[in-house]
C-alpha cells in the first residue's frame, strides 16, 4: 500500500482526471495487489478528508465535493459569475464567413445534403459544417433516398434562440435573382453558351 502522502496525490489525481463523481470503491481499483496491501475504501476516504481540508484552509478555486455517491472536484461557487461571463463570452465568438454563409445555405434549404450545400457554395463546407455542428447551430435530420444515403442537415432550436427567431417563418425573404444578376463567369456553360452571340 502507498504511503499516506502518495494515497494523497494519486486519488487527487484520479479525481483530477475524471469526468464523474468517483466512489471510493472505484479509486481502490486503480492501485495493484500486486504491489503490496490493497487500498482500502477507508484510505482512500481519509486522502480524500485530507484533500478537502486543504484545499478549504489554501482558499483553492475549486472544492472536493461529496455527490452522487462519489467524489468529484468542482469549481468554488463564489467564482460562477465569473466562469459564467468566461463561457458566454466563449460561446459568443463569431462565426466565420465561411461558417455563416454554410448555415445560411442550410437554413433556407433544410433538409439538405453536404454536397447540395458545396454545389450551391462552390467550396468544400466540411470545416464550416463541423463547427456549426459543434455549436449546435445544425444537427442531422434524416437521410436522403438516394444511393449511398448521405446525411440531411437542418438547424437546431437553439439556432432561432441564437438568431431571436421564433421559427423558420421569420427568417428574412431571398430576393429573387434572374441570371442579369449573376455574374457571367459564375454562370454555368450551357448559359454563357446562350449569351454569346
């Protein structure tokens, strides 16, 4: 079994690490019998004791919090002002032109395919569409019946409580384009064919 100050800083390293509440029975099971005596719950109960004393007495911004039937380390609640002007601040990061012109195509074309929005787009969206998915502005609706079944895009509720909207309805109207307004080397072949003399 380790000594006392080891106990200390492996479970304070456990609980570092973890994502979860763990039990004192769970962190038993990251020490070896075959290293000696096994860890005992208790032990590892009285590191966890010894932990949260001093990170109250050191004035630390994060406590050593008993839940869920386990332990877990979280932030002091004196800071969640703070933490909470730190995440919107985050989260309010504009989007790249690339990302607003890749959810705009979605928006107004929902359901549709990645390759529907590069052939309207013109450009590879997969970074754009990655990180509209990560901010939960686009999800997955479905399947296009087509072969090889590509994924359907369309926007999420949090993409109207993003944009003030309360549905899709409000979204502003396209102005209708006819192909005057198109620039001549956008336009496909077919089309510069017909404007050539």
């Amino acid at each position: 079994m380790p000594g006392p100050d080891d106990l200390k800083s492996v479970v304070e390293a456990l609980l570092f690490a973890s994502d979860r509440p763990l039990p004192p029975d769970e962190i038993c099971l990251a020490f070896s019998a075959d290293e000696g005596e096994a860890v005992t719950p208790d032990a590892v109960r009285e590191a966890i004791g010894i932990l949260k004393s001093e990170y109250e007495s050191e004035g630390r911004g994060f406590r050593l919090c008993e839940i869920a039937g386990g332990f877990q380390l979280m932030t002091d609640p004196r800071f969640a002002p703070t933490l909470r002007c730190f995440y919107q601040a985050r989260e309010k990061k504009k989007l790249s032109q690339a990302s607003l012109e890749t959810l705009s195509v979605i928006a107004y074309r929902q359901p549709v395919a990645k390759a529907d929005v590069e052939f309207v787009r013109g450009v590879n969206v997969d970074g754009a569409l990655k990180t509209l998915l990560e901010k939960e502005l686009v999800k997955v609706v479905g399947r296009k019946d087509v072969p090889g079944r590509p994924m359907l895009y369309g926007t999420t509720p949090f993409f109207l409580e993003h944009f003030g909207l309360s549905s899709l309805e409000e979204l502003p109207p396209l102005p209708a384009f006819t192909e005057k307004d198109i620039e001549a080397s956008l336009l496909p072949p077919e089309l510069k064919e017909k404007e050539s003399p």
